[in-house]
C-alpha cells in the first residue's frame, strides 16, 4: 500500500510540474513584448519626455523571457516593464501578491539627497501616534533607503534623476503587497524610530461622500468614488442641502483612484450659469507613413439644474489622481472655485486601455495630454493656495480654507 502511494504520489508531481511549465509559452510572451513596445511608441504620448529607450527595454527585457517559469512572473514581467516610465498612470490592469502597490500613506521628496516625509494621508488615516513629517527615511526593511532605490526592479531608467529616484522611492514606500515595509527614521529631535508602514489603520468610508455643516460653511468629502456614476444623484441631494450656506468646500483628497469625466462634469455643471471650458487636449495623429499631425480641443461643462452661486474651495493633495485632479483644475480654469493644498497625485494624460493577445490581462496608457485652461500640464499643476504640511496632527489644508473664507466674507 505504502509503495502505491508512493507511485502516485510521484505521478501526481510529475504531471503538476509538467503543468506549471506548460502554462507559460515563451514565444507568446515574447510576441507580447513587442505589441506592447509597439504601443507605447504609436500611442503613449509621454514617450519622448521619459528619454526612456526602447531599444534598452527589447533587449533587456527580451533576455529575461528565458527565465519565466510562472504565470505570475509573467505578471511582474510585464509590471516591471511598465515601470521603467516612472509613470503611476501606466499599469497594468491586474497584480498578484508579490505586486507593487499603486501608493503609500506618506509621501517622500528629496532634499540635498536625503529622503525626508513631506506628506501623510491624514484625512484617510488613524492618527499615527506623532508626527512624522520632516522625518528622514533611513533604511526600508533594514535596507538603506538608497541602496533599495538602486536595487528596484527597472533597468533602463535613469535612477539618477530626480524625477524617477523620487517615483521609485515612492514606490518602495508603496511596497509589495506580501513584504512588510518596515522604516527605519530619523525624527526632527534626531532621534532614531523603528515605524511599521502597515500598522497604519485606515478609516472606514460610508457612502459616496458625507457631509457636513460648520460655521454655516458646507463641507463636501468625495469618498473616492468619482468613477461611481451614482455619486452625481448623491451630489445633486447634498448640494441642495447645503444650498444656503456662505461658501463650500469640496474635499478631493480621497480621490486616488480617480474617476471619469462624465461624474465630474456633472459635479461642474451645478456651478455655473453658462457653458464654460474646464480642460485643454493634445494628442498626435499619425497614419503609415504619413506626417504626425497634432490634434489639440477643448472641452466645456454646461449648466444644469439649480446652480450654487456662493464662493466654493476645493482642497486636494498627494491623494488626488487622475480625475480627482481635472476636477481641481476644471473649478479653477472656470473661474468658480479657490484650490488649496499641495500637488496632487500627478497622474498624467487620458487613458485608453489596451490588450495582450496571448494574456487574460491588459494595460492602460496615456494618449491624449492634458492641460488646464491657462495651458499649464494638469500633472504640473500647484494650487496658488499652497498649504506646506507641518505637521499630520491636525489638518492644515482645511484650517487655511477657513480662513481664506472668513477673509472673503469680511469683504463681502
């Protein structure tokens, strides 16, 4: 009995292993690779900025096909791929647990080459206990901070300049979804900490957005649902609740996952009494070997229903992506709202999603760039109103609309 058990237990091995090997085909992987090169040098419209070269990536990337032996390897091929633009609107539309994330709770810039925490997700987060802003990270996982740069997983980006050493730092503070991410910082007093990244609690969001009322002034908080076609109904109802106040304030700091067009025009159009350009397009049109030929168009919201006529802030920051982020620049390119806080997620260009033929997965990439009205790029865009954080213990960006508010009404 033991020796037929033992038979079939090598049986079952045998054909499991020949399995796993047979889920991976080289060849289309391979026929992949150059579909997706193809498309990012027709379509994706940031190519020529990134200085990224595709040569570089067919060769490096073409070599390591060989050592592909799972479907999720796979995955992460491609993933690191996509990584090598330094671009978080370019992704996959899939990950797996040994994946990236897509962003941290805190955000790092550097400063005479030193990380330091100039950001935190207050508005999403439990306290956390101190503050951390001005904190230099050391070590990640108990690797110095800039060997782990370094040591990410691109190969034909340029981890000297500043523009992707800050993406990649980012990115580890982001980390893989199965590794801790553990930080070794060194505070304002110089005193050296030991702060688990994922001990961090999160709050919990009820509903597409809540609302308040605070000194007859309106408070509006998007509960990152702008790609939610129902949040403009939910809208519609709250705004008509808080119709009489003296100013509103419409909170965009927990859009990260962005949204659509069509929800935020709807969100516009209660603002204004005449059709007015919220955002500018610029793409490039190129058919066989015919010149490329540049295509630029704006677009408008028009009114709708009964329109809030009382001065409105709108307050964003490291946390508001894509749609979040023309939604800023559209209240302000129509002339009808104040924007306070800091930069935003930067997540540049209209997507369009694209397919691999041999993979149950795709991608997306930008192919149209977008600018405010006043032509500025919506990823370089910094509110006028800036508000540098200080401090995650008590919200700074919401305090300084206050006072922008009391300051208007005065002269009112």
């Amino acid at each position: 009995m033991n020796r037929f058990i033992l038979i079939l237990t090598f049986l079952f091995c045998f054909v499991y292993v020949n399995g796993q090997d047979k889920q991976v085909d080289r060849s289309k992987i391979k026929e992949d690779l150059e579909e997706v090169l193809n498309d990012l040098s027709r379509s994706y419209v940031y190519l020529q900025q990134k200085k990224v070269n595709l040569d570089c990536i067919r060769e490096y990337y073409g070599n390591q096909i060989q050592n592909i032996k799972t479907e999720e390897e796979t995955v992460l091929f491609f993933e690191y791929l996509l990584d090598e633009f330094y671009d978080s609107h370019l992704i996959l539309n899939t990950n797996r647990k040994s994946s990236y994330r897509l962003f941290s709770p805190i955000y790092t810039t550097f400063q005479n080459g030193k990380a330091f925490i100039t950001n935190s997700w207050q508005i999403q987060t439990e306290n956390f206990g101190g503050n951390l802003i001005g904190a230099e990270i050391i070590k990640i996982n108990g690797i110095d901070f800039k060997d782990a740069i370094a040591e990410f997983p691109t190969h034909c980006n340029d981890k000297t300049l500043p523009k992707v050493r800050e993406w990649i730092a980012n990115k580890l503070l982001a980390g893989r979804y199965n590794q801790p991410r553990m930080l070794t910082l060194r505070l304002n007093d110089q005193r050296l900490i030991e702060f688990d990244l994922d001990k961090i609690r999160y709050k919990n969001d009820s509903g597409l957005l809540s609302s308040k009322r605070k000194d007859n002034i309106g408070i509006i908080c998007i509960n990152n649902s702008l790609g939610n076609n129902d949040l403009i109904e939910a809208f519609d109802k709250v705004l008509d609740s808080l119709a009489d106040t003296k100013a509103l304030i419409i909170d965009l700091r927990n859009t990260a996952d962005g949204g659509n067009s069509y929800v935020a025009r709807g969100i516009m159009s209660r603002f204004i009494t005449e059709p007015r350009p919220y955002q500018k397009h610029k793409t490039t049109e190129k058919y066989g070997n015919h010149p490329a030929v540049e295509r630029t168009w704006v677009e408008y919201v028009s009114p709708r229903a009964r329109q809030y006529n009382k001065p409105v802030f709108i307050l964003v920051g490291r946390w508001t992506g894509s749609m979040g982020e023309g939604l800023a620049i559209g209240f302000e390119g129509m002339g009808r709202a104040e924007i306070v806080g800091t930069e935003m997620e930067r997540l540049a260009g209209e997507m369009s999603g694209f397919s691999l033929k041999h993979q149950n997965f795709g991608y997306r990439l930008s192919t149209a760039s977008l600018f405010h009205i006043n032509g500025i790029p919506r990823e370089e865009y910094v509110p006028k109103n800036y508000v540098k954080q200080r401090t995650s213990e008590k919200d700074e960006t919401l305090l300084y609309a206050f006072e922008l508010i009391s300051k208007i009404t005065v002269h009112r």
